[in-house]
RNA sequence: GCUGGAGUAGCUCAGUCGGCAGAGCACGUCCUUGGUAAGGACGGGGUCACGAGUUCAAUUCUCGUCUCCAGCUCCA
C-alpha cells in the first residue's frame, strides 16, 4: 500500500515537471489538470495561446522528444518541490496573474479557505494539494508515451485540451518491464492475430464498420463457445428461445429504449410502419412470457438466446471486435417471484464464476453500479432492486466497488470484469435488476390467492457479447487456445507423397472421433510446414513418414514442446480426448 | 461525434522534391521427395482508399468523403 502511494507521488511529481518542461519550451501553454492513474500520470495543456512559441497546435512525437529532454535536464537539476499555502484570494490573483483560467475556475470550486501550491524551479507553479517528492532528481526513470485531445473536465461541450500520457518507475529496469509489458500486448492485439490467424476480418469499406465478419476458423470457435453455453444453460434450467431481428418501434417505445437512445438505433420504415433492428433482446423476450397467463408456481422462468442486436455506436468508439456495431449476447432474462430474487442473482453469479474458469479466467473483479441520473421507476423500487444486488453480493462473500450513477435507466447493476494473462480488465457479465420493464409492459403472474401480481426481472449475460468474448479469448491466450476452443486441433504433415494414402487414412480415423483435423499436402519441405504449423498455432504436428506407415504409428509434435515421440493412432487419440474433456482448468 | 496521426499487391513495408509503380512473405507452375521452425527456378497479381479541383501530366499538391490508429466522450 505505501509503496503504491508512494508510486504515485513519483508520478503526480513527474507530471509537474512535464508541465514545467512544456511551459519553459512553449511559453503561453496553458495548464489543465495532471493527475497520477493506474499505469502513469498526464497532464492537459491548453496550447492555443502558445502561438507566438511557434508552437501551431497539437504536440508531435518531435515536441514529445524536445519535452523529455527538457524534464531530463530539470532532472538533472535536482530541484527542489516547494509547498506554499495561501488563502484562496491570494491564490486566486496568483493564478490570474499568471493567466491560468483553468487554475482559477478549479480554485473557484475549491470548498476551503486555504489552497496551497507548489513551486519547481525559478518559475514553475502549479496549484496542487500535494504531497510530492522532495526534488526533481528523485525521478529516476520516466518516458512520455503519447498525446491525444480531451474535453476539459471529460465534458464534450467543453474545450478540448491535449493531454501528454508518460509513466515513471523507482527504477530503469521497472520501467523497462512495463515498456515490454506494452510491447507484448501490442503483439497480442487480436485486431492482428484474428484476420493474421483467419479467425475473423471487419470490412470496414466494403461491408461498414463496426460488422464482423467470421472466417471459417473464427465460426467455429464461436460456435464451440456457443454450443458449451446451450448446453450449460438447459443444464441450469433455462429454456432457450429465438426472437426476430427487426420488431417495430412501439414495443421499444414501451420499454423506453427509444426515447433513450433512438440516435443509436437502426430504424426501417416499411408499409408505413416503423421497424427497428433489434438493440436488446429484453422485448422479444418479454412477449413470450406474456404469451400466456403464468403462474406463481411456473416461476422462475429463464429464457436464454443467443440474441444478435445491432447498435449504431459512434464511429470513433469502435475497436476490434471489443466494440463492434452488430454483436452477439449471451442474453438471458429471469422473470421470478420477489422471494426468488436473491436465490437467482446468485445463482447466476455461480454461473458466472463456473464459466470463467471453465474458459481459462480465474481473477475476477465485481462492480456495484447504481441509479443514474436518466432513469426510469419509483425510488422505492430502485431501493429495492439494489438492496437484492448487494445482499446477494454480502452473502456471497464477494469483495466489490460502487460504481455509483452507473446502472442501466430501467435498473442497478452487478458487473463481473476478468483479469486476463497480462492483468488486463475485460468486461464480460452483467446481472441487472429490474422493476420498471414489468410494470411498464404489464407482466402478470396468478399468486396463490388467485390475485395477479407482479414479477420482477433480471437481464443478465455471462460472457456479454460473443464478439467481445473471442477477442478476449486471443488476447488472453495469445491466440494459443487450448484444445478443446482450437478450430484446428492437429495437423497432418505427410513427409513425402508415397505416404499420402496413409496420411489420409490417419486423418479419416481423427475426424471419425470428432478431432478437427487437417492434412498439410503442399510440395514443401517438413521444415516450412512444421514452421507454418507453429506459426499458426496449431496444437499438434502428427509427422508421417515410411518409419510411422510401417509401425501403424504417428510422430507427435506439440506446439511450443516440439516431437514428443510417436504414439499410435488409438494413443494419440485418447491422449487428445483427455485434453479437451479438462477444458481449461 | 471531438482532437491529432494515417491509408501503396492478400500481408509487412519501400518509393515517386508532379512524368510507365517496387521488395520480402503469401499465391500459381515446374524442379526437388525431404525426418521436426523458411529447398530452388520461373510466373500472375495494383484505378497507389474514394470523389472533386489545380496542371500538358496527379499515386504525389489542394479540398471533401470513407475507413483505420491513439485518446476524449459514450456503451441499454
């Protein structure tokens, strides 16, 4: 814990001493805000009055170096941080004389009498709370990353500032781990490795951004993963559905999704009507439960599907497949009775953490989040539908943060984010309570007394969005899947063509036992297929030659172990199958 | 949507200070028939993202559009 703040302090430090450098090189630039985060620091400046320093308008990798070098040399210099306190009207004109607007609207917001400051250098001040380092020379290793545009105080209508991202270590060798760290995640980008590998491509001219397209590698990994959840789902008591893809506008008028976000969905007129490609599943669903009268005693009733819905989010959001225009849910909606409420969240959380594991991912992080601002129902329900959410958490045992103002308009929620191979968050499950869509759309059950009551609801994913889903699976993994999640399991590579007959015949044995399983029959030497084979991350090499025809064998390469020897064919096969039965555990 | 950067062969990238467009890999044909990470030769492949403008001439300069990248904002 204190080295974690003290960690911080370097950063928030190292920060200042990059304002400084920049407003030494680029007099006039004007000073946001320039906080220590998770992995670094940055600082915001205003440079549109730092004309008359040459300086047009946004930094380049050039300023980047000339800034570096600059804070190497206050460094160098071993300046002392000087703390000074002042009464907020002091502090006030010291920062209007120094033409600081940004300053003076954050000290005009500031609650106490006395505001204090911090000095670097002959010139340098910054209004900061502290603490910091004792002097510049304690910052030993630091390195500017990147700049981008953002809005003063993140609010769109605001100004837009450009803000320089760096990070700072104790040590060279901590900040040459992380600058490696950075590197090997670039390498597993699964915007790379997915259309290098054939799994998926996005044809973002062609086809429109944001739509995936999956190759017949990417397919059937996502259909392993879904048929793995249907399974699974049934298992649980879930009855699996199927609704369309286009329903009119009225039913999300109903629900209150389109006055919330009309500008992001997909709309259709047709014969005069309004038709919308669905966004959500809950709707579809909510027709079926409503199809007939149910009873108490038909309660809980979990419908699950695979639901495709479609979103038009903002061009400048979309990412690889983590945020995609037209995505697959792992969806299902539980309508239940209010006694049931607390044994369903959590038994969907087990169902979370079991299909976590079951795909490789043991850290989880959970997050409570609360009413936000636009939202719809009473207060009394939204009480009561978080109440649920955290109790179900308490008596789980289950650490968790508030993410307060942060749930969906109709209800809280719980979310449930992995840490993959390189302690990366992704967002996976959601589990949502919800009060306001069955009163909006009149469900019913018959209660023991015969009278209709109210049921209440909760949307939940698991894994979110398929999409998403598999690109966390390539990064995670590297794109080395394990078997039972590799489209292709084992390779056949014949040595030479007089042993192709009997190649076959290995590979019609493997895929009459469900191994996925291809022949490699290029004109190329073992060499370059077994390269190929590595490459493209094949699980098993099974080398075939005069020695294996004669002994009925196969001579097995494993990816990243090399030839693990020859086994024959029945072997091989019972090996693999155990494989794939332990899944990722 | 906003700020900045970028778009040349399927991929990775050179190149043209405005004058017929290049390499490696991949692909095809042939030679080679091999023992655990690149055998050899030859060959096909491009509206230089798209649309306008300037020019004798635009892949190159200007403007617009689309898309990607780094962030910001957003994410039912």
């Amino acid at each position: 814990m204190k080295e974690k703040m003290n960690l911080e302090i370097l950063r928030h430090s190292c920060s200042h001493v990059m304002a400084q450098a920049v407003q030494e090189l680029f007099p006039g630039t004007k000073l946001g805000i320039g906080p220590a985060i998770e992995d670094g620091f940055y600082y915001d400046f205003d440079t549109s009055a730092a004309l008359s320093a040459g300086k047009k308008e946004a930094f380049t990798d050039e300023d980047l170096a000339r800034i570096e070098k600059k804070m190497a040399e206050i460094i160098a210099e071993d300046e002392p941080f000087i703390r000074e306190d002042l009464e907020k009207k002091a502090a006030l004109s010291l920062f209007k004389k120094l033409d600081e607007p940004y300053k003076v609207e954050l000290i005009n917001a500031l609650a106490g009498a006395q505001i204090s400051v911090y000095r670097t250098g002959k010139k340098f001040v910054d209004l900061c709370r502290g603490p910091h380092i004792q002097s510049t020379g304690q910052i030993k290793a630091f390195k500017l990353l990147s700049v981008a545009g953002a809005y003063w105080h993140g609010i769109e209508t605001n100004p837009m500032l450009q803000r320089i991202y760096g990070t700072c270590f104790e040590s060279r060798q901590e900040l040459d781990e992380h600058l490696k760290n950075l590197e090997e995640a670039r390498l597993r980008d699964h915007r790379k490795l997915g259309p290098n590998l054939e799994l998926f491509d996005i044809y973002h001219e062609e086809a429109g951004a944001g739509l995936v397209f999956y190759h017949p590698k990417g397919a059937l990994l996502r259909m392993l993963i879904e048929d793995y959840e249907k399974k699974e789902h049934l298992k649980r008591g879930y009855q699996i559905v199927t609704t369309p893809h286009i329903m009119q506008a009225g039913l999300w008028k109903t629900s209150g999704h389109y006055d919330y976000y009309k500008e992001n969905m997909y709309t259709l007129n047709i014969d005069k009507q309004e038709y919308v490609l669905k966004p959500m599943n809950c709707p579809g669903h909510i027709l079926i439960y409503k199809s007939k009268t149910r009873s108490y005693k038909d309660l809980p009733v979990r419908l699950f599907e695979l639901g495709t819905v479609y979103r038009h989010e903002k061009a400048g959001v979309l990412h690889g497949l983590l945020r995609v225009r037209g995505f697959t849910q792992d969806d299902a909606h539980i309508f239940c009775l209010p006694e049931q409420l607390k044994a369903e969240i959590k038994a969907v959380i087990d169902f979370v953490f079991d299909t976590m594991k079951t795909f490789g991912f043991n850290d989880v992080s959970i997050e409570l989040s609360t009413r936000p601002q636009k939202s719809i129902g009473s207060d009394e329900d939204w009480e009561r539908a978080t109440q649920a959410l955290e109790e179900s958490l308490k008596e789980k045992g289950l650490a968790y943060d508030i993410n307060e103002g942060d749930g969906a308009f109709y209800g809280p929620k719980i979310d449930i984010k992995i840490k993959d191979a390189l302690k990366r968050k992704w967002q996976c499950a959601t589990i949502q309570c919800d009060f306001a869509l069955p009163k909006r759309f009149n469900l019913a059950y018959i209660d023991n007394a015969g009278k209709e009551q109210q049921p209440i609801m909760l949307h939940r994913v698991l894994l979110g969005s398929v999409e998403r889903f598999v690109g966390t699976l390539i990064e995670h993994y590297n794109a080395d899947l394990p078997l039972w999640l590799a489209p292709l399991q084992a390779l056949v590579i014949p040595i030479k063509d007089t042993v192709m007959d009997y190649a076959q015949k290995i590979v019609q044995a493997l895929k009459a036992e469900g191994v996925r399983v291809e022949i490699d029959s290029h004109n190329e030497t073992l060499d370059k297929k077994i390269r190929n084979a590595e490459m493209n991350k094949v699980p098993y090499c099974l080398v075939i030659g005069e020695r294996e025809e004669k002994s009925g064998s196969v001579s097995v390469r494993q990816k990243g172990k090399g030839n693990i020897g020859a086994l024959n064919i029945d072997e091989f096969i019972k090996k693999i199958k155990e494989e794939v039965e332990k899944k990722a555990v």
